[in-house]
C-alpha cells in the first residue's frame, strides 16, 4: 500500500486513518481544508508527517509508469472534496456523487430504473446543481470507461458513464429545491 486517499472529512472516510496509519508505511492524501481538523479524528502525532494537504486544485500522483490524479469536486457534498481518476485504467473514483442505496447490484444495467437509488441521496446531499454542472464539464473533458462511487453499483461502459453524466447534469441539489428562507420551529 503505497498512498491513501481520504476525499472528504465524513466518518466513512476518515474515521479509521489512523489505524491505517499505524499499521502501514503509506502515505496518505487530505483536502487542505481538513488538514486542521485531523487531530480530532485521533491521528496521532507518530504519523502526522505522512499525511499531505492536497491543494484546492488538486494534484498528481506517480505511481509505476502512469499518473494518478486527484481532480477537485468541491462541495459535492463536501467543501473540501476530492474524486480520483486513473487514466490507464480510465476509472473515475467520485466518493459520494453517484452514490446509490438499497440496489443489491454492483453495476448498473438499467440506468431508468437504478436513479430511484440515487435521487433522494443526491437531492439531499448535493447542495446545488452549480457544482454539478461545474464538475459535468470537467468530468466531460475526461475519458472514463467506468465511474466508481464510493456507495452502491457502479457504471460501466461509455454509454452508462454518458447516461450518469447527463443525468447529474439536469439534478437540482437540495438549495436549488429549499426555498428562499429557513423557519423558526414551533
């Protein structure tokens, strides 16, 4: 194991690093706008010198004879978010976009029927389809033969990873949908 890579400060992401720390000589990868925050996640300081702030922008990493890059994904659904795309194998990893709840399948067949696994998650988490849009035109310039989300079934092939682009292209996030103010309860 030679990096790892935690996208985002959610618990499913970050909660073990320092156990992954402390039983491997890896190095790991943080967004810059975490790296204040991992002492709460009880890193211990023995492996604070193996974690790198990834840039706002990004950045690449070697690995063998190719690049692995982390490309910016911010706020979806995270401020500080990153997604991994390896252009050999041409696999785009994007953490929570995409994500899918209560299919029992790993690759989506019928893209129609898989969004009823998506929606609610991505109407909820994804702020604004802003973002969205902004990551459709960066994702567009990018020859991906499979988007891998950290939840649920993935997409396989040009025409499903055409399909879920187009779809997250059209999705409203859940501050398109609020309304224009919150209410005091009761």
């Amino acid at each position: 194991l030679k990096y790892m890579f935690f996208s985002h400060q959610d618990p499913d992401i970050i909660a073990a690093m320092n156990g992954w720390l402390m039983v491997t000589d890896s190095k790991a990868f943080l967004p810059e706008v975490w790296m204040r925050f991992v002492t709460h996640f009880g890193v211990d300081e023995l492996v604070l010198n193996r974690i790198t702030a990834i840039p706002e922008s990004g950045m690449t990493l070697p690995l063998n004879d190719t690049t692995i890059y982390l490309i910016p994904a911010h706020f979806i659904h995270s401020c500080g978010n990153f997604q991994v795309y390896d252009s050999v194998s041409k696999i785009l990893y994007t953490g929570d976009l995409g994500a899918s709840l209560g299919n029992d399948y790993t690759v989506v067949e019928d893209f129609d029927s898989h969004i009823q696994y998506m929606e609610g998650f991505h109407t909820r988490y994804m702020p604004t389809s802003r973002v969205l849009k902004m990551w459709v035109n960066m994702a567009r310039k990018l020859d991906i033969d499979i988007i891998a989300p950290q939840h649920g079934a993935i997409f396989k092939g040009k025409e499903m990873v055409e399909k879920f682009i187009n779809w997250i292209d059209q999705l409203n996030g859940w501050i398109d949908m609020a309304g224009d103010s919150f209410n005091i309860p009761g």
